[in-house]
C-alpha cells in the first residue's frame, strides 16, 4: 500500500510539472492572505477561517487581510497599503466574487486582477491565486482567471472553491463557508503551496 501511495503521489507531482513554480519559503516567511470575505473568514468562528488554519498547518506566519464586500476595484486601491505594512514573503490572492455578485465588467475585474498580481511582484513577494466562481447555476470561474494565470504563470488552483461551494455540507450560508469549509479551503492552499515548490 505504501509503495502504490508513493507511485501514485510521483504521477501526480510529474502532472503538475511544467507549470508556474515558486522559490522555497523559508522557517521565517510571512504569507499573506489577501481577499475579501472567504479570506476575512465570514461564516466560521473566530480564529477558524483559511488564514488561520494554513498558518496553523504550514507552522508559518499568514496574515489575514481580507475584507468582507469588498471588490477587486478597492482591494487594488488596498494592496499597496498591505504589502508596504506587512511586506510578505508570499500573496495568497483570492478575490472578484464580488465583482460577479455586483455585475461588474468582466474586462474590469481582469485589469484589477492583473494589477494586483504586477503590485505584488513588485513588491518582491511572490504570488498564487485561487479562481473564484462566478455568478452562475454552474459555479464555472469566469474565464480571465485561466488566462490570467497563464499570462503571467502564477500558480492557481481553479476548482477548490467551486468544489467547497457545491456542497452545502462546507458552507454557512448561500457564498459563505463554514470552519470545515474553511479546514479545506486552507488544505487546498497548502497544496497549490507544495505543488508550485513554496512548501516541501
């Protein structure tokens, strides 16, 4: 069993080659978690949202920056502001589910999104983004993550949140999380960490 867990983890670390990868982190790094109401932790108790517990399972410091309603417009008004008081290591970007909530221009919210990742690049820290789903019965993120993600090879995950919100079990109310919810939310950050070599 332990042999084909071994095999089965090698095949899928070989079809996670090729794609964006990241300097090691150091014992020392600060991460930062940037976003608004899913980073924030809205819907779990206290000390329980994703920020919390991936700080709690990588053994990092991860600072929770996230700001509930808030749109890729404000949060890239917001970012430099952040990154110059906590200067990270590492930006964990997860935002524009309000944006779809509120109807905004697609080509909007990509320009914003893009601006963040070239702000915090510029800053020295590297990045990850998580797509986040859009306003529809089929959850799909909309398309300029994928193609954001390619342009400028940052490492994303594309399907966590749309998994986590499919299931009422993860959640609190209709676009929030619950502490499970949130547990998983942060185990898929982890990985996307491991897999883009930010983790071991």
């Amino acid at each position: 069993m332990a042999v084909a867990c071994a095999l089965l983890l090698g095949i899928l670390l070989q079809g996670c080659s090729g794609g964006p990868e990241l300097s090691p982190l150091s014992a020392q790094a600060r991460i930062l978690a940037f976003g608004d109401s899913l980073t924030f932790g809205t819907g779990s108790p206290s000390g329980q949202g994703y920020p919390e517990v991936l700080a709690e399972l990588t053994g990092l410091e991860v600072i929770n920056a996230g700001v509930p309603g808030e749109t890729t417009t404000q949060g890239r008004q917001r970012l430099p502001r952040v990154l110059a008081q906590h200067g990270p290591d590492l930006v964990v970007l997860i935002h524009g589910g309000n944006d779809s909530l509120r109807r905004q221009p697609a080509q909007t919210t990509r320009d914003n999104l893009l601006a963040m990742v070239e702000s915090i690049r510029a800053s020295g820290a590297q990045v990850v983004m998580l797509a986040v789903p859009g306003a529809s019965l089929t959850l799909a993120p909309p398309d300029y993550y994928a193609e954001l993600a390619s342009a400028t090879s940052v490492p994303m995950d594309d399907g966590t949140l749309k998994r986590l919100l499919r299931s009422s079990e993860y959640k609190s109310d209709q676009v929030h999380f619950n502490a499970a919810g949130y547990r998983l939310l942060a185990e898929a950050v982890r990985d996307l960490l491991r897999v883009s070599g930010a983790l071991e």
